[in-house]
C-alpha cells in the first residue's frame, strides 16, 4: 500500500463496519481505514485478474468462429425485436 493516503467519507452497512472493527481488535488490520482499503484493493486486484484473462482468450480466439457466433447472437436479437447496428 502507498505511503501516501488521500482522506474520503464513506457511509457503509452496520454489519461492514462491525466488521472492519472486529478485524484491528484481532489484530488482523491496522485500522479501519486499512481494512476498507485493502478490500477495495483486492477487488481492484481480481478485476484487473479478469480482465487479463479475458484479454489473452480474446487474444487467441478464432475469428472465423467468433463471426458465426456474432452472426447467430445478432440473428437471435433481430428476432427478439432489437436493432443490430452494422459492424458490430
């Protein structure tokens, strides 16, 4: 975690703040405000996990396959009433 920290309010659910509570009385978190921060910094963390997943399968997709499936999902919205945009 940086050094450097930035103050912010947040309003959070009872049962969350209790939490973060019980985490720096078991000694598991510095503070409260170190709690919220490494929760949101794990979330930022698998986001950006599957992200870099979803890019390298993008990157090895088979474009002749990706057209027929595009193709059927267009086919399947025309029939549902949506328009489908040219090129897309």
């Amino acid at each position: 975690m940086s050094d450097i920290k930035r103050r912010i309010t947040i309003t959070v659910d009872p049962v969350a703040a209790d939490y973060a509570e019980q985490l720096v009385a078991a000694g598991r978190a510095e503070s409260v405000s170190a709690a919220f921060n490494a929760a949101i910094l794990a979330r930022r963390r698998r986001e950006h996990q599957g992200l870099a997943l979803l890019r390298e399968r993008a990157a090895h997709a088979d474009p002749a396959r990706v057209a027929r499936m595009r193709a059927h999902i267009d086919q399947q919205a025309r029939a549902q009433g949506f328009q489908v945009a040219a090129g897309e």
